[in-house]
C-alpha cells in the first residue's frame, strides 16, 4: 500500500510518518514542496507521485492552524485557505481514482451551546464558538463533502475527529501554538530565568487531551477497518482536564511556579463522548490504551528543550 500523507511536518502528520507499518510506502507531502490552495499546482505534484508509484490512499492533515488568537486575529484566511485545501485534495483523490481518504477535523468545531458529553451527531446543531468560528466552518463544510464523494461516487472519504493533539514535533511559535506548546514553551522559559509560569487566563475550562502517536495509531488501524463512513470518528482519551491540572503537571515536571492571571479565555468545556464507545465494536479498545498525561508531556518537554531551543 502506498500512502499520501498532506501535512507531513505537521504534529499529526510527523507521528503518522514515524508509525507507517513496515509493509505499507509512506510519502510525505510538505507545504514547501506544493500549494494546496492552488488546484492546478497541487494535482501536478501529486499526479507526479501518483504515476511513479500509485497512492491508494490519503491521510489529509494538512491545514492552515494556529491556536486562540491567531483564529481571531485571522478568520478570513482561516476559512478562506482551509476550504481552498480541502475541496483541491479531495478533487484530486477522485481525478487520480484514489479511493480512500481520511481527513482530520477537530473537536473545536462543535456547536458552542451542546449538551455533554459531544456526540458526532451534534456536529452541525448551532454555530461553534466565535473565537474559530472561520476555521471551524471550513473543516465542517470538509465533513459534507467527504459524505457528498460517499453518496455521489462511492468513495470511501471520511473524517477523524480528534481532541487537543500534543507531543513531540509540535509547534512551539509563541504566537500560534495551542495549549499544550504554549505553556511548555512558557514552563522550560521560567525554568531557565528562574521565574513562575504565567498562565493566560483562570484555569478553569477543561480539555481532552490526545498524544499524536496515540492518534496516528488510531488512524492506521482506522485506514484499514473503519468502514461507517459517514460518521466522524472522534478519537479521545475518556478523561476530561482541567487546563489547571494540566499546568500544574508542567509545572512539576519543570519544578516551576505557577501565576495565573484571572482572565476568561476560551470555551469552558469540549467534552467528547469516549473513543472506546465507537471503537468497541471493532475490537481495539481490547488492545488499545492510550498514553497517560504525564508521561505525553515529559516526552514533549524532553523534545521541546532538544529541538527548540
């Protein structure tokens, strides 16, 4: 099996990368090497590859991302890009008669106002949260059309639906990265001034948390023996943190202090119904576990003072 993985420097597409099973050719495609927003560009290098060796299927994590402010800061190019990416990748998986594409979303995408936990039927019942509002509707209109190619041509795209992704080869930019990056950022900072861990915001919403190689597990086994395509998988540990637990385990692990600054910030909850509830019926939740929190992060931290620094 040959693979096609968009995004493939990304934190989702680098762990899909260092997990590709022996007997299957991974081939990355980086944002350096083809413009997806532009359609011409992108089937030209991805029909290159197509003929050299035939791809039987897409992993799509490329996407233009960023954390809280920077979905502020850029609602346009948010919406603008991702459904440019989108509806190209998709388009061309069908021009070159590729049948399988699994797409990532994300769980920030539900509703704002929904009752608890998320179910994948809840995903278009209101608006999101106005904060990614741009981005959120982009990787909506994604999930529609993946359910469009299932019902039009019989293709078996379909969307992976994870919660907070972190881990090793995540992005650190202090100006676009989400949570988890952030306040390691932040924590090795205070750790090497001696100085406490400012934290934007009170602590009180809480998260669900996935590491990358947990997720790109789940997705490889999902490439092979997912097969309800029109439903969204969401892929998340049961346990929902609140962002006070998960500074407070930075913080230990860097033997730093913590200092709030009492703000708002954010959605307070994004509560998800267990990935175990729809993989059950497969058989993985049997072998399956996912990675505890503490040792996701010490595994980031380590990383992060490795390559970033």
């Amino acid at each position: 099996m040959h693979v096609l993985i968009t995004g493939g420097s990304g934190l989702v597409g680098s762990a899909l990368l260092s997990m590709c099973p022996s007997d299957v050719t991974c081939t990355s495609l980086r944002s350096s090497q083809a413009n997806l927003t532009d359609y011409t560009t992108a089937l030209a290098f991805i029909r290159g590859i197509h003929s050299v060796k035939p791809i039987d299927a897409i992993f799509h994590c490329a996407a233009r991302v960023g954390g809280l402010y920077r979905n502020m800061r850029e609602p346009v190019e948010m919406i603008g890009d991702n459904v440019l990416m989108n509806t190209n990748i998709l388009k061309i998986a069908h021009t070159l008669n590729i049948q399988k594409v699994v797409c990532v979303l994300s769980t920030c995408i539900f509703p704002d106002k929904v009752d608890y936990p998320i179910q994948t039927k809840d995903l278009h019942n209101g608006p999101p949260h106005f904060s990614n509002e741009g981005y959120a509707y982009a990787k909506r209109l994604l999930e529609v059309q993946c359910r469009a190619y299932q019902r039009q041509y019989n293709r078996q795209y379909f969307c992976i639906v994870p919660t907070n992704v972190y881990g090793t080869g995540d992005n650190f930019d202090p100006q676009d990265s989400h949570v988890v990056p952030a306040l390691i950022r932040k924590g090795v900072i205070a750790q090497n001034t001696n100085t406490k861990l400012h934290v934007s915001g009170n602590g009180t919403q809480y998260r669900q948390f996935i590491n990358s190689k947990d997720l790109a597990n789940i997705m490889w086994w999902a490439l092979e023996n997912y097969c309800i395509y029109d439903t969204p998988l969401v892929c998340c540990p049961p346990e929902e943190i609140q962002i006070k637990t998960l500074v407070d385990t930075i913080a230990s692990i860097l033997g730093v202090e913590v200092e709030y600054d009492e703000a708002e910030g954010g959605q307070m909850r994004k509560t998800c119904t267990d990935t175990n509830s729809q993989l059950a019926s497969f058989g993985i939740h049997k072998t399956f576990s996912f990675m505890p929190l503490e040792d996701g992060l010490k595994e980031a931290i380590t990383w992060y003072k490795m390559h970033e620094m």
